[in-house]
C-alpha cells in the first residue's frame, strides 16, 4: 500500500455523464491513475474512477430562499363547458437542492370555493434539463427525473392542502 493525497482545484467541476436519445453522450469524468514499477517485471497499473460532487457555500446554503407560486386554474368539462376556477398556491421551502442529502418538500393550497369539479389529485414532477454548448452548436435535453402522485380529494366549496416529497436521485448530474 502506497498511501497518497492531492487537493482537487476549488472551482473544479462536478462530474457528469448524460446519454442523449440519439447516442450521444456528455460527461465530465475524474480518475486517478496508479502505476508500480516492477524492476525486471511486468508493471502494475490501474485506473479508478471517482465523483466530484458541486459544493455549495456556506453562505449560500444559509441563504437559501423558499420558493412560491400562485396561479388560477380555469375548469372546462369538454373543452367548452365552464366547470369554476380552482385557485392555488404552489411552495416549497428552497430553491437549492442538495442531492446527496435533502428531500424536496412541496405544498399546494388549493382553494376550490369556486370550482364546480372535485380536485382528486396533484402530480408532482422533477424535471431535469441540461444544455450543451460547444463551437457554436447548443443542444437541450429534457427528462423528468422524478415523480409523485398525492391523493387527496377537495371538494367543490371547499379548500385544503396537498403535500408531499418528490424522491430525489441522487445520480442527478449536478449545476455547472
């Protein structure tokens, strides 16, 4: 055993690898690369790979700040018969996300004191998009990364609230 140490740069990249639909793939990968001299032998060589994951400041972790959206929704039964309006606040408690250790917590206030139809459910979804850009050419992937059902019935006349987690991945490549 050879023990050894290095200190990665600060502004180093976090590691990726995203295969695109077509077969073309991105990917920013880290290894270290050993090798033994064997005098009057065969030499002992070998590669590991290993993940850089983004770091957050401190500061910036602190500072993080929740998130919240308000927005009516008009009912149509057949694409013209008007069932009410269903008013909603989305929220959820930050806009940074570590993957590596939160959960990411959402909460919809639903006010359906006008809506003729009952609220049965809320899906939730992650989603993931990722640009490249090299000489000239840029090219987004989009990909729901996570999802979750909440079942939870509101009457018409009636308010209530729908929360619940969306899983994170933790295999989510990270913000450059």
């Amino acid at each position: 055993t050879y023990p050894f140490s290095f200190q990665l740069p600060q502004q180093l990249p976090p590691s990726f690898h995203k295969r695109c639909g077509d077969g073309d793939t991105a990917s920013i990968q880290y290894y270290v690369k050993a090798y033994v001299d064997i005098p009057m032998g065969r030499d002992a060589k070998t590669k590991r790979f290993f993940r850089v994951l983004a770091g957050i400041p401190q500061q910036q972790w602190i500072a993080r700040q929740p998130v919240s959206l308000a927005r009516p929704f008009d009912v149509k039964m057949c694409c013209c018969i008007d069932k009410g309006t269903i008013n909603t606040n989305f929220f959820m408690d930050r806009t940074i996300i570590s993957i590596d250790r939160d959960n990411l917590l959402i909460c919809v206030d639903v006010d359906n004191t006008n809506g003729q139809e009952p609220v049965e459910s809320l899906e939730i979804s992650l989603n993931n998009i990722l640009t490249y850009r090299a000489r000239g050419y840029s090219d987004t992937n989009r990909e729901r990364a996570s999802h979750n059902f909440i079942g939870q019935r509101i009457e018409p006349g009636q308010r209530g609230r729908l929360q619940g987690v969306v899983p994170l991945p933790r295999d989510l490549p990270g913000t450059v």
